[in-house]
C-alpha cells in the first residue's frame, strides 16, 4: 500500500493540497506563536507596525480588517505593553499607531519562532525555489475579504 492509499497524504485536487498543507503550516505556526506568547492577529500587526509609526485607518486597510475589530487588537496589544497610539500632532482626529520597545522584544522572539517553523517545512527546498514558491502564490486568485482568521 503506498502512502496515498493509506490516507497519510492528502488528495491531489491542487485546492485540497493547498488546503491541506495550509492546516498543517497554520497549526505549526499558532504553536510558535503561542510559545512565543501571540496570536497570529496581534503578530500581524506588529509586523505592519515594524517600519514606524501608521494611522489607524491605514493600519486596518493594511491589514484588511474592520476599524472596530482593529480596535480590540490595539487594546489587547496597549494592554501588554506592545503597541501605543498616539494623536497626530497634525489632525487631533486621528490616532497613529505604534510598536513599543517591547513589542519589539516579542516581535523579534515571534520571527524567530516562525524562522525555525518555516526551515523546517521548507528546508528541503533551496532559497530560489522558495522564493519561486511565494511568487506562484502571490498569483493564486484570494482576497482577504475571503479569510476568516478563525481566532
């Protein structure tokens, strides 16, 4: 019996195969996130807050969320000391955000959670074939009005 008989592989349908090996790389991923103490929601955001200081507005475009589910991010990283807002000096209406010096404490130990979670899943393939890969699937037809981060 061979490995896609017994059902230790996934179908070949290329959406199932993707579908397949997403679960197993987002559950590698929660895991190190977790250990590293974030969700995968509140890491994202500061990697997008990693180059400076952003409105809130542009953050939640960038990030491709609500405002208001922005909001409870934002509380929950200000709460543990990770992210501040700020008003902008140039119009007392908006907010800027930013990653504190802690915030880039647990960035740095989340990007060396993923690093280790990535070589591993991908250490049988060279640097180009990487880089390949995410060009391929930079093409594939999403939208992240589609996701649901399931959080």
């Amino acid at each position: 019996m061979t490995a896609d008989q017994d059902g230790s592989h996934p179908p070949q349908r290329l959406g199932l195969l993707l579908a397949w090996h997403g679960a197993v790389t987002q559950t590698r991923m929660k895991h190190a996130l977790g250990a590293a103490g974030l969700t995968p929601r509140h890491a994202m955001t500061l990697m997008h807050l990693e180059a400076g200081p952003v409105s809130q507005r542009a953050l939640a475009d960038r990030l491709e969320v609500d405002p208001s589910v922005l909001v409870g991010v934002l509380n929950d990283l200000e709460g543990e000391g990770l992210a501040e807002r700020r008003r902008d000096p140039a119009d007392r209406r908006r907010h800027n955000v930013g990653i504190t010096p802690a915030g880039q404490a647990a960035l740095a130990k989340t990007n060396a959670a993923l690093d280790e979670v990535e070589d591993g899943m991908f250490a049988s393939l060279s640097a180009q074939e990487r880089d390949h890969l995410r060009a391929l699937l930079d093409r594939v037809n999403t939208s992240g009005e589609d996701f649901d981060c399931g959080e």
